[in-house]
C-alpha cells in the first residue's frame, strides 16, 4: 500500500474513532486476521482507546473464521486453507467446538454455518468506521443509516457492476486527507472517482466514498463477504 500523510485538522484525529473517548492505542484495519503474513507494508493504523481496540479481537477472529470455513465447507482446521485461521481452529478448543456445532448440512448436500448477526454487523461497522477515519478524516460515532452484509456470490450481475464500479464524486472529501490525496493522483481520468483500495490482494479491498449528505464505505473480505455501510452527514 502507498504510504500517504494524513494533513487534514488535527482534531480529527485526537479521539477514538470509535467511541469518541480519549485515545491511547493505533488500531490496525483491516485487523491482522483478516490478512496473510508477510502482511503489507504501512498497514492502515487509526486512533482508539484500548477498551474499542481490544473488546472488538474475539468478534474479528470469529468473523476471520467463519468466512474461511464458509469457503472451505468445513471447520476442520485441515481443511482450511489460510494457514493462520487453521492455527487458531486448531490450537483453540472453544472456537473449533463452536464452529462445529454452527456447521449444518442441507438437504442438497452442501455445508452451511448458522451466523451471529449482531457479531457480524458490530466486526463491519467497526472496519467501515475505521476506513472512513483513515482516508476520509470523518470519525462516524452514531449508527449507520444503512449496513448491507452479503456475499459476491449471491449478488446478480447488474448488483455486482453497480458495487465495484466507484460512483462520480460529488463532494470532494476533507481537505487534506488520504482520500482527496488520492483523487488528485487519479485526476488525469475522464471521471473523477475515487479508488478501491487494495490492502492485500484476494484478501482485503475497500472503497470510500462522499456523496452530498452520505458516507458510504464498501469491502471485500477473502473476495468472498462483500459489505456496504452508510452514513447520513449534516
């Protein structure tokens, strides 16, 4: 990844992105789990108290895992094929047991796990806020409007383009921040759009973007989970 300079205000960064409180860790997002070693250099880190920072670890190491078991129809950690989410099914007895016991199988044959929404959606809104800090300097504190959990595969055709193609922009992003940085390196392009961001490939992409009186964050994790959160600015 580019190493870019935050230069927006300074206050922006000056408290948890998360919860608004004072700030005494970096958070890395995308978290550690949803990457492969040799991890990529200048991983994105954004300020956050060490209550956010650490509370959020069991539910991303859930969601790291159900994502790969998803992918491989097992919770064997033999079967599964990202060596770090083997390690852990296979090292920790409590989330192999509890993946065995979300595993189920259809009446065609084919492997499902049962899925903890509200850990899901909390591990999203986390990553999506975490993105919209780092490249767009706007700490999101309240709910979002709008969050959308579903897979590439499940998407039609026409809902797959509409999602990768980055809309026009708009409203340009905060002065000086990542995302503004980034659209004046695009600016020889016919439409002024701003980028995926690709933090690993085939693991970890993601997308922000600043529409009137919206924030809008896409990713994709292991180009499998492909999630859309927004929000309504003032």
């Amino acid at each position: 990844m580019k190493n870019r300079y935050n230069y927006s205000d300074e206050r922006l960064g000056n408290s948890c992105i998360y919860c608004g409180g004072p700030t005494q860790t970096k958070d890395h997002i995308p978290p550690k789990a949803f990457l492969d070693r040799p991890l990529p250099d200048n991983l994105p880190k954004v300020p956050a108290c060490e209550k956010c920072n650490n509370d959020a670890a069991p539910d991303e190491q859930y969601v790291a895992c159900l994502i790969e078991c998803a992918l491989t129809g097992s919770s064997n950690w033999e079967d599964i094929n990202r060596d770090n989410i083997a390690l852990t099914l296979k090292r920790d007895r409590h989330i192999r047991s509890h993946f065995e016991s979300a595993q189920q199988t259809l009446l065609d044959g084919s492997t499902c796990f049962y899925v903890e929404n509200s850990r899901m959606r909390n591990v999203i809104l986390k990553l999506a806020r975490g993105h919209a800090a780092y490249e767009l300097a706007s700490p999101l504190l309240e709910d979002a409007e709008r969050v959308v959990i579903t897979t590439l595969f499940e998407m039609s055709k026409q809902e797959r383009t509409t999602f990768e193609t980055p809309p026009p922009i708009s409203l340009l992003p905060e002065v000086g921040s990542r995302a503004i940085q980034l659209l004046i390196e695009r600016a020889s392009s016919q439409t002024l759009t701003q980028a995926w961001v690709v933090v690993q490939p085939n693991n970890y992409r993601y997308l922000t973007v600043v529409d009137h009186n919206r924030i809008t964050v896409r990713l994709v994790i292991q180009e499998y989970l492909a999630c859309e959160a927004t929000w309504q600015t003032t």
